[in-house]
C-alpha cells in the first residue's frame, strides 16, 4: 500500500516541480516534503489523541 501512495505522491509533485517554475526545476522531493509533512503530523496528533483516555 506505501508504494502505490508514494507513487501518487511524488508523480504530480514531479509534474508540479517541472512546470511551476518553467525555467527552474523545484526537486520533487521538496514538494512532496511540504506535501507529505503535514499529512505526517496530522496522522500522529490522530494516533496520539486515540491513545489518551
């Protein structure tokens, strides 16, 4: 299941990264960085609030 995920992340953050900026690449990493990070955070807050009585 993480790869498929992966994939659907990183293909459009590579698309984005192509052709936001024209003439300059934005790596796709750092798209999917400030994509996946909040999805990362909000998925512990989540677990963490579970986990309190």
């Amino acid at each position: 299941m993480t790869a498929p995920l992966g994939a659907l992340l990183v293909s459009p953050a590579d698309t984005v990264g192509r052709t936001v900026i024209a003439p300059v690449q934005v790596p796709a990493g750092l798209l999917a960085a400030l994509i996946g990070t909040p999805c990362f955070v909000w998925l512990l807050w989540r677990s963490r609030a579970r986990a309190m009585p």
